[in-house]
C-alpha cells in the first residue's frame, strides 16, 4: 500500500508481518538464505527502478531507498514531488492523483515479493519447525533481537527520520535547490573573452 507524505512515497512491505514470522523464529542458516533472497528482490526492484522511473534531473531517481530493515522491505522516496512523476505523454494530470511511476513501482515489488514468496514460507517453516525443537530441547530462549525488531517503537524510528526528510524537501523544494546550484554553477564558470 503506498503511502504519501507531502509529495513523498513510501511503498514499505512488512514481510514479516504477511508471513507471520519473527526473526527470532529464524535460524541463522535460515536467516542467511533469506538474505539472499532479499538481496535478489533489492537487485531486481532497482533493475524495475531504473527502466521504468522517468529522469529528468536524475534528482527523484536517485531518491529511491531499497533495503531491508529486518524483515520490512523499504522502499521510499522523499522528494517532495515524487508521486506525481508519470512517463511523459502519460499524464495524469499531476494535481492529486498518484503518478504512473509509483503505481508501476509498487505493482514490480508486489510482483517480485509474490515470486519469492513459496520460498520465504518454505525457509521460515522449517527453521520455525528447528527453532520449537531446539526449545524444547532447552537449547534455545527468547531473543532480545527478536523483541527489539518486532517493536512497533523501532520499525517506527525509520518511519520519523523518513518523514523529516521528507519534510526537508518540502521546505527547500527540489526547483529552488536547482535553481541555486545552477547559479552557484555560473558564477564559477569562467567568462569568455
């Protein structure tokens, strides 16, 4: 579901959540071959990015946040106007109504995590099937990592500094800050004779 903050676009995915796992239910074997897979959606999302994101000063572009924190996949961009951008002769419009690009973005994530998915669950099954053995075997307690990653209080901490940020855009929009760098470009220029 993308969500909007001034202009701002957060397409974030708790994987953890739709699958119902926790990283403490993980083994590290378990935990490494999700990495992996992790790893291939962020490749594959920037691929997506890259071919399907219009450029124009690269700004928005180049904007994108795609990692993983735990098991939410991230995927933001605070630029102020960047759920407006559409491919051009694709306009919407541009007054309200969600661009083209960010819609197109959030369906390739849906498409890549849907992919991945029978994979997920197969990993996370089998390490939660070793992690109940290993309790009962009194090898294994509850983890304080577990408690800190599932905490509304931590995921949200990456939520606020995305929003400050987000903020900051709207405070200097991203056409004065071109307009300043393209004057502070001139006045070193040198004058031609």
């Amino acid at each position: 579901m993308i969500v909007m903050v001034d202009g701002a676009v957060d397409l974030s995915i708790d994987v953890g959540e739709r699958l119902d796992i926790d990283l403490e239910q993980l083994t590290p074997g378990a935990l490494a071959e999700i990495r992996a897979i992790q790893q291939g959606l962020v490749r594959a999302w920037r691929e997506e990015l890259i071919g399907s994101w219009p450029v124009d000063t690269g700004r928005s572009q180049s904007s994108w946040v795609n990692r993983w924190e735990g098991l939410v996949w991230v995927l933001r961009n605070p630029v102020e106007y960047a759920e407006f951008v559409h491919p051009s002769g694709g306009d919407d419009g541009g007054y309200g109504q969600l661009g083209d690009s960010a819609a197109a973005l959030e369906q390739a994530s849906e498409d890549l995590l849907d992919a991945a998915t029978p994979d997920l669950e197969a990993i996370a099954s089998e390490s939660q099937r070793a992690v109940r053995r290993a309790g009962r075997a009194g090898v294994i307690g509850r983890s304080l990592v577990g408690f800190a990653a599932r905490a509304a209080s931590t995921r949200a901490v990456s939520q606020r500094a995305f929003e400050a940020l987000a903020a900051r855009f709207v405070v200097e929009s991203s056409r004065s800050r071109t307009r300043r760098q393209v004057r502070r470009f001139n006045e070193r220029r040198p004058r031609a004779l």
